[in-house]
C-alpha cells in the first residue's frame, strides 16, 4: 500500500505505523512495516516527504488502509545502522 514517507527512509527499511485516534475510538497499537520503495523526488533527489510503498501483515491491512485514507497515520521509522 501507499503511504506519505519520510525523505530519509530506504527499501527494507523497519518502520511503525502510529495510528491516530479517530473520533471515539481508541488507537491501536502502532503497526509494523516495511518500506517496499522509497519515495523519489524531482530529478532523482528525495523530497520533504513523498507517497512510497510499505508492506504490513496482512492481518493488519485493512486497519492501516483505513487509516491511511482518512490521513491518521504518523510513521515512524527506525535506525538504519
């Protein structure tokens, strides 16, 4: 699925799906991913943040996708190194 990433993010890159509360319900825990393609920018230079693709457990998609259509996802990503 599609997602607006990070600039700095690359393909296999860990990230975590935080999930912001929709009105009256809670949030759930924050999603695993994977980045599947990175975001490109203008001239093969990354921007400020892009759509890229993510792979998430298929148990989880449908949460994830919901979120990411009504814009209430944050997306954290983690340590390259």
């Amino acid at each position: 699925m599609e997602a607006v990433l990070p600039s700095d993010v690359a393909p296999g890159q860990e990230l975590r799906l935080v999930v912001l509360p929709a009105q009256g319900i809670p949030p759930p825990e924050p999603i695993p991913a994977v980045v599947v393609s990175a975001p490109p920018g203008a001239d093969g230079l990354r921007a400020a943040a892009r759509h890229g693709r993510i792979a998430v457990p298929p148990e989880l998609a449908a949460t994830a996708a919901t979120a990411i259509a009504e814009g209430r996802i944050t997306v954290l990503i983690g340590s390259t190194r």
